[in-house]
C-alpha cells in the first residue's frame, strides 16, 4: 500500500518557504503510482500533535503551482520545540501515533536546525516504536545559519529585499542630505549572524557606495569606532547609510536592542537597534536621521523575490520527495555550489545528524577589518544569492495573486491530545 | 534667442520624481528648434540661489531615459521656503539675477504646496523687476495633499508599496499567530493626512482581510476602541494587522509617536508610532507583537512602483513644457479623473494661485463610521492609483539599473550668494 507524506513547516516563515512546498507536493503528485497523499501538519508540528491535518489532495493544481510565488506559510507554521527523547517522550509517541493513524511512510520536515533535530529524533523513535518513519528534514531559514548546505533557502530574497531596499533609501537620503538628513539607518534580521546585514554591501558597486556602516552581530559595537565612521562618511559623500543588524551587541555582550521580552524558545525578543543608533547618532554628532525597521517586511517580500532562491527553495522540496523514494531517513537534500563564475549549484544530501542544533557563523574572513563592511570574499559568496527577478503575478488592481488554500481537513481518528 | 528651461525639485523626495524630471527632459529634447537648455538647480532652490545649475545637456539620452525608474531626487532636493516677498526680498532677486544669467525663460518648480506658493511668487516679482519669466509649478507629493489635481505623482507609487507590504507581512503574521505573533503594526508616512494609511485597506478583498485596523491622522486615537477592536480581530481571525500612521495623535492632540517609550538604557525612543502602538497592545491585551517602520523605504521603493503613478509623473512633466510653450505662467498641470470604470485620466491646468499653500484633506466620508477603515468611496478613488506594474531593469547581479547621472555643472557668472 502507497504511503503518505506529511509535511510540516517550521519556525519564521520565509518569502519561498511556500515554493519548498509546491516543490514537494507537485513532484508527490507526478509520483502518484509510489506516493499516497500529501498531508500538511496545520500549524506546523502542534498541527500535527492534534492530529489536525490539511488533505493537500483537495487543493486545485493552479493553486498549488501559486504556492512558488506566495509568502508567508500556507500550511501554518509555529516556534514549537520538541526536546530530547525522555523530556518530550509524550509528544514523539503521539508524534508516531499520528503518522501511523494516517498511513505517513514520510515525514517532511521544513525548518531550520531545530526541526532538523526533531525530524532526526522522530526517525530514532520511530524505528524504536516499531513504526519505522522515513524522515527527511528540508532547509529554510532567512539567517542563512545551517551548517552543510551551501545556503539557506530563504536568505537569497531577504537579501535581496535588503540590498534592493539599502540601495533606494540611500538615493533618497543622498538627494536631500545637502539640507536636510544625513544618516538613515536600517535594521535588519539576524540574531546571531550578520549573513542578512551582510547583503547591505551588495548595493554597493564602486568606492564610497552606501552602505557606508554596517554592523554586524560578530563584532562588538564600538561608540568611537562607529561615530568616527559615520562622521567620515558624512564629510566625504554628504551622508551616511546604515545597515543595522538586530543581533548588534554592545562590549557588554548586551543587545543593543534588548527589550526584555523573551519569545517561546526564551529567546530575548528583539526590535529596535536603529532607534538606539539614531539616538548615538544625535548624541555624538548631532546630524538629522531617519530609521527604518523593516521587520516582518523582509522575509515576507515575495513581490522582490531572488529568481535564485525560489529556485533552489522549489528544488529541496522536490529532492525531499526524490530521497524518499530511494528509501533514505535521517536526512536533508542540501545546496551544493559547484562555481562561482559562472555560478552553479545543485542539489546533494548530508545527514540530518550534521545539520541538527548546529549554527554557521559568518567567517570572520567575511567581515572588513575595520569591522564595517565586507570583504571580496564575502562578495563572492553573497553576489549570486539574490540573482534574477521571480515576480508573482499581478491582478487588475494592481497587487500580486497571491493563493488562499482551502485547507479541507483530514478527518480526525484519534483521541484529543493536549499540547 | 531660445530660452532655457530650469528646473529644481523641492521638499522630500518620491519613487517617481524623476520620472517627471525625465518628462520634462525628453519633452524639451523633442522641442530644440523653441527651447534651450533645460538646467536643473543642484539640490533644490539652494543651488539655484547658489548658481550651481547642472548642465542637463551634456546627460546621455539613455540616462535622461533611466531617470524614468530611478528614485530619489537625480538633481537632489531641499527643504528651503522662501517667505513672503517682503521677508525674502534678498533672495527672490537673487533667483531673478540667476535666470538672467543664464538666459532662463521658463521656471519649473517639481514640489508640493510650498513650491507653488514659491513660484507663484517668482512669476509675481519676474515681472516687477522687468525680468518676467514664465513660472510653471509640477505637482509632486507622497502625502497626495495637493488641491486642485485628483491626485499628486509620488502617491500611487507609495501606496502600492504599503498595500502590497500590509498584504505580505499579514500573510506572515497568519502564519505564525497560532502559537507566536499575533499582532504587526506597519507605521507609514503623512503627518498631516491618512492618504498613505488609508491605501493599506488596498490589500483588502474580502471581509475580514487584513489590515483590520487603520489608525488615522484625522481620528484622535481612542485607546479603549482601539484595544475592543484588537482583541476582536485577534478572536475572530486569530492575529490583528495594523497600519498607523506617523500623524496619529492622542485625544489631547499629541503625537502619540511623542508619548515617548524607553529602551533597555532608558533612553527615549524617538520617532515611532508603531512601538508606541505596540506598547499599547502589549499592556492593554498582552499579545506578543512585531513592529515596522517603513520610514524612506515606502518613499523610495521604485522597485514596486505604480505604474499608473510612474505614467501620471512623467505626463505631468511633459506637460508642463507644452504650457511654457504655450506661453502659460503662474500654471500647474494636474491630473483630472474622467472616469473610475473604466480609470481614465487627462492632463489639466490649474492657476497656482489656487495650490499654492492649501492642503487637501481626507474626506470624513473615506474613513469608516468606526474610524478604523476606509470606506466603498475612499475605495474607488484609491484603486486605481496603484494599477499596473513598472519594474525597472535589473543588472545580471540582481540589483535595479538607477542611472547616476555627471551632473556637469555651468559654468557660474555671478559673484558668489550666502545661502
């Protein structure tokens, strides 16, 4: 008997997290003869845990080739951590429990290095349990910080958007700065890693270009080192753009932005370095700025979309599918970049083992010495990411198609189950 | 002799500015055989007062082309009114020396109410000092706050862009809220009136599409409204989208984006009626929120732009050669709606006389009894505006083609002029 897969998304939401699924769902259903039914855990994993799963099967086929230019999460996504084996044991049975009530021979799991972790301990329990589960973990994440594959899908459009946005701010902030303000400042994602400020730099195409600072989460922010450099860039080209990542600490190992609120993983809740730089800014040299933090807006910017990144985004979720028809568990098709020049990727697999709870950093060989900018380096690797232009299309009134699933609901067979 | 066109842009910047500079250009270009050089002040009226006028002859056609999808302000801008006749008297002849100079005919004023009220002015004292010079003024405002014209270039294209991003981060937001955020707040531009926030309700198309909530310049905040209608939104669609406008003031008619919170290091947050809204939910609901300020991104963002707006700008532009030529002064053209169904829209003209220093006002009749959105009216005159897609091109490393432009400056004549 044909097996389903049950996919779930995981964690913040991408611009082309979407496009992972209809990569799965679409090479599913050319496969129709060795693949049941997609099932979509709603919600994510809680979804899942109550056996509240959406029949993928019900949706139009129009609707699913729509899912590669739709952001946000289709299927509902949650910050939801399963924690070792004996803490959750409750969980990963129900986890099982479900997958067997609903004929799941697969379980997709598409997030960033927690979810890896989860999908490798449920192909443990699974086999333990006597209820063997192919699981297979799909990569996104915007912060571009799992280990093995080359990228992230989801980063290329966030930078993109982020370069795109740095770029077009800075005209505008270079037409008015002879009279008015100097220094705008942009605050980006990226709490433990620079990859996303990092993409600032890609605006820039010859000496002096903006933006002129960035900084980065790596490096401990210095008052005189970064004043001295805002001063510089604002009596050499009349003013000076900003690129503020939210993750920027300062010598005190502090965020700059702390707020005090911690979310579900007790994370500190971030939000608000540009205003604390605007403020350093006024203090230290007395220019006019502007601040702009774009928040939810750049890893939901589907209308500026990397061509790059929908591309590889659809492939993992394709490669998914394939690994599972050759038998694998416990792994995760990866980006591979076979050049630069011209840039060329495919996709390969690593074990899920090797991605789970691993965070890459940015090289430190990435960052300019004086701790403001990129290196050639970091140029090389970052350039190709936000490569080609994937617009979604437009309705008559002038705002993108974006698809609204019917989400028809499996029929439930299980006990309620707490979560 | 053929005389020379100058041409400044004044106050803050729009994705479409140049668009109209380009109209002007281009349409001047077409024109040699009755115009002269069209000159551009560098930076606004400061560098026309300055004699420092770029020379937009020796600018490659192709890059006149470009300015076409460039944002900011290609020539740059400033913020700089000339009072009244009496009070500014050093200044108006010194700008009446200046056209001489350079054998100025024809004065282009691309700004707001304030630029027309200036070079009404300039038309006035052209002719009393026996230098009358035909003074043109070229509507341009993201705040859409001019009389007279059905809508001012610079608008659509940032009301597209708000439209566009409340759509994208709701879905977002919708996503994640089962379990995480369950309220985003976008925070947009117009101080004085909620033409930019009312475009959000553009992302509507059915009932309960977000945004949910609208805050208006024109509708004093009402704390305990604001919260019932958060929670209820929260409760029926399980998250609430926000836009608020920079201009929303408390009861006592106070900025509510003064109210002042403070970060981790107490200092006061400046700017930001969006953390301050947020503040509110937090206490009065305790939802987990996020935040975004678009600040210069909405007002530069031509990779989103209308093309509706980018067309309107350019015609403007144009048109305001056919007026010189015409023989006209103490003119604006505007845009004059013929019909919303289908849209259709012509090039009129106005004496600015009756632009200069008024400021048009959303209706009460486009803003929901509740105050919270926008009404079928409000609709109908917003739709239109953000029709049709204007991307620029893109380079093989997937950022915009901006033109830069040499901006070879003419030579100076005059002595030198405290600004």
């Amino acid at each position: 008997m044909k097996k389903n897969i049950l996919y779930a998304q995981s964690g913040g939401v991408t611009p082309v997290i979407n496009a992972t699924a209809c990569g799965v769902i679409e090479t599913a259903r050319q496969n129709r003869d060795r693949i049941g039914k997609v099932l979509a855990g709603r919600d994510g994993i809680i979804g899942v845990l109550r056996e509240e799963l959406i029949d993928t099967t019900r949706e139009r086929k129009a609707d699913i080739a729509g899912l590669r230019h739709t952001p946000g999460g289709a299927f509902g996504s949650c910050r939801y951590k399963l924690r070792s084996i004996e803490e959750s044991r409750r969980e990963y049975e129900r986890l099982i429990e479900v997958l067997k009530a609903h004929n799941v021979g697969y379980f997709f799991y598409n997030g960033g290095g927690d979810s890896a972790d989860t999908a490798y301990k449920v192909s443990q329990i699974g086999k333990k349990l006597g209820f063997p589960v192919q699981c297979i973990g799909v990569p996104k994440t915007i912060d571009n910080d799992l280990p093995v594959t080359d990228n992230c899908p989801g980063f290329g459009s966030v930078a993109k958007y982020v370069a795109v946005s740095i770029l077009e701010a800075s005209l505008d902030v270079a037409s008015m700065a002879s009279s008015s303000t100097k220094v705008f400042i942009l605050e980006v994602m990226g709490r433990h890693a620079g990859w996303i400020a990092a993409a600032g730099a890609l605006a820039q195409r010859e000496d002096g270009d903006p933006p002129h600072v960035i900084l980065f989460p790596e490096i401990p922010f210095d008052r005189k080192a970064f004043l001295a450099r805002v001063k510089q860039a604002v009596e050499t080209h009349g003013y000076c753009s900003i690129v503020v990542s939210e993750g920027v600490r300062g010598p005190d190992g502090r965020f700059l932005a702390e707020a005090g609120t911690r979310d579900a993983f007790g994370h500190a809740q971030l939000g608000g370095a540009a205003p604390v730089v605007a403020e350093i800014v006024k203090d230290g040299l007395g220019y006019k700025y502007h601040w702009a933090v774009s928040d939810y807006l750049q890893r939901s910017a589907r209308h500026i979309a990397s061509e790059t990144d929908v591309e590889q985004a659809w492939a993992v979720g394709a490669a998914a599918v394939k690994l599972a028809l050759e038998g694998k568990s416990g792994v995760m098709p990866v980006i591979k970049r076979v050049s630069n020049d011209p840039y060329r990727w495919k996709i390969a697999e690593t074990r899920l083992s090797r991605v789970a709870n691993r965070e890459k950093k940015m090289p430190r060989s990435y960052i300019t010495k004086n701790g403001f900018g990129i290196t050639p380096s970091a140029r090389r690797y970052l350039e190709p990411l936000i490569r080609g232009e994937a617009y979604p299309p437009y309705d008559k009134h002038g705002l993108p198609k974006y698809v609204r699933l019917k989400k028809a609901m499996v029929k439930k067979v299980l006990p309620e189950f707490e979560v």
